[in-house]
C-alpha cells in the first residue's frame, strides 16, 4: 500500500489534539496569533514546550523571534478556534486579551496560558518546529473542558478528570 499525504492525514487525524492559539507581538509590538493543534511538552527540567507551524503561514513570519504565548482554548471556545485559524485579516478585532507580563496576549477566558522565551527553531518538512522554555503559565480550572480536534473537527472531551490521584505502576513490565 502506498502511503499518500490523503491517507497519512486521515490516519494522524485519529490522534486528538489540544486546540490552542499561539500568540506573540509583531515588531511594532501589535498582538499577532494563529490556531495550533500541534502544541506539546517538551521537558520538564528545564520546563520547555514546543508547537509546529507550517512554513506557509502568513502569522509566524510577523512574530517577534523572542518568545510566544500558547493559549489553550476551552470546548465553548471553538468560534475562537476558527478566527484565528483563518489565514490573513485582523484576527484580535473584537477578542478580548490582555498583555502578560512579557508583553504577549493572553485571550481571555483561556483554559490556561503558557509563555515562553523562544530557544529554538527548527525546519521539518513543510513545517517549523517551535520550541521555548516557560517563563510563566496559569491555569484557570473554574472554566469549562479543553477543546481538541479530532476526525478532521471541533470536539469536546467527553468525561471530566478524575478527582483522584492518577495510580502509579511500580515493577518490572515486559513487552509481549
């Protein structure tokens, strides 16, 4: 079988994704952002988190190279997605933000932000591979659910957390 981008997108469309919206400054300091599914940790010491963009976006080249801010968008938040998934037009019209202490836009109402300092770039294929180390984040769990998109849409997640603490596996595990 051959494997063509049709057939590997619809595959890798199966793997839900947090729906976030990585914002920054542009040089003369005006808030720019764009919808990223591609967001994930990195490290935990040091704390780093990364994001790919593609290299056809017409946001990421406005970007300071300093530093972004990735805002995770909650399930009522899809019209948001959207906005700032279109490609060009004013996209922080109307959308209520405030600066973080670097500067950069936090949306309001996001689930949680993260900011960060810019460490690397990277090009991989037809994308940038984005990664930075967190000098801030919060997180605001009186809001409702994340929003993920998964099968080519907008979902919701489907059950909350659980309150209790995640069980820790201790042993010796063999692959069968």
């Amino acid at each position: 079988m051959s494997m063509n981008g049709k057939w590997f997108r619809a595959i890798l469309g199966h793997v839900p994704t947090a729906v976030t919206v990585v914002t920054g400054l542009d040089g003369a300091r005006h808030p720019v952002g764009f919808s990223c599914g591609s967001f994930f940790s990195v490290s935990l010491d040091p704390q780093l988190v990364g994001f790919c963009v593609a290299i056809t976006s017409t946001s990421w080249p406005r970007f300071t190279r300093d530093g972004f801010c990735v805002n995770v968008l909650t399930e009522d938040q899809h019209l948001l997605g959207r906005r700032f998934a279109a490609s060009g037009g004013e996209k922080f019209a109307g959308v209520a933000w405030r600066p973080g202490a670097s500067g950069r836009p936090q949306l309001a109402e996001a689930l949680a932000w993260i900011d960060c300092a810019t460490t690397d770039i990277h090009r991989a294929g037809d994308h940038m591979i984005v990664v930075g180390s967190v000098t801030q984040l919060a997180l605001n769990p009186s809001l409702p659910k994340p929003l993920v998109f998964h099968c080519g849409g907008y979902r919701n997640v489907a059950d909350p957390p659980s309150a209790q603490p995640p069980r820790v596996l201790t042993g010796t595990f063999r692959a069968d």
